[in-house]
C-alpha cells in the first residue's frame, strides 16, 4: 500500500482499490460468508463498488489533510504571487531601460518610432518625412536594431554586476 492516497497518480489510486477489493473478497471466501449476497456475482460487485466508494472517500480526506496540513495551497499562492511579482519587477526594469534608450535617440528617429507603434502607416510617415516608403522603412529597422544592441548592452552590464 502507498503512504498517502492524495499523492498517488490515477493508476497506483486505482491499482490500489483494486488490490483491497481482491484481499477483502478473499476474505469473504475464506469466510464462507459470500452467501450473505445472494451469490458469488453479487458479492463481487458489491465488494467492488463499496472498496471503490471507500477508496475516493479516503482519497477526498486525504486531499484535504494535505492541503490542510503546513498549508499546502497558501504556500502555492504565496510562491505564485512571490514569482509573479518578480515577474513584474523585472518588466517594469526593462521598461525603464527602454525608456532610457529611447531618450538617446534624436527627435526624427523617436518621432518616427511612435507613429509607427501608434499603428500610422509606414507610407504617411515617408509621405510627411519627404522620403521613399523604402527608406522610411529601413530606417526603421536600423533604429530598432540600434534600440536592441543598446538594450542587450545595458542589460548585460547588469548582470555582469549582480553576478
């Protein structure tokens, strides 16, 4: 037998009832005391329905002591919340990071990066900067890949000081 039902996977739970269906049958066989049911049949269902029924309801207590007992649940939550906070806490470091990065850009390249995060077509930005749709667009990506190797910079400073 195992040492708690609330930590057995479906098929050692199942496993188990069944092995204590088959020792209390044996009993009742060795007993003679199968003929209070009727017959063999009957007294092989019943068993197994009652060790079955027995066995989810220890399985149902046992849950329950071991999320009652050293607060197995708030301690999952506790840990949940703890990570989600970090996860937050670096979130919000690097966009801090990438706000700096974004004050050493110039104004036409900062300019030209919000309009185009703010959903404004690549053509009316060329349109209103007086250049080709093409060079808007690999100015673009050069101001990006600057953004990158910046960012990428700064945090690798960073966790070279806290290593």
């Amino acid at each position: 037998m195992y040492p708690s039902s609330a930590l057995l996977s479906r098929d050692q739970f199942l496993e188990e009832v069944i092995e204590e269906t088959l020792l209390k049958f044996y009993q009742i066989f060795e007993t003679g005391s199968f003929e209070n049911y009727g017959n063999l049949e009957a007294a092989v269902i019943t068993t197994a329905s009652f060790k079955l029924k027995e066995g989810f309801a220890r399985l149902r207590k046992e849950q329950r002591m071991y999320f009652m007992e050293g607060d197995a649940l708030s301690v999952m939550r506790e840990r949940m919340n703890t990570a989600r906070e970090k996860a937050e806490a670096e979130e919000a470091e690097k966009i801090s990071e990438i706000q700096e990065k974004l004050e050493e850009l110039n104004h036409e390249d900062k300019n030209l990066l919000l309009r185009y995060f703010s959903g404004e077509e690549l053509q009316d930005i060329a349109d209103d900067l007086e250049i080709s749709p093409a060079a808007c667009r690999k100015r673009k990506q050069r101001i990006i890949t600057r953004l990158k190797s910046l960012v990428f910079k700064a945090f690798t400073l960073l966790a070279i000081l806290f290593l």
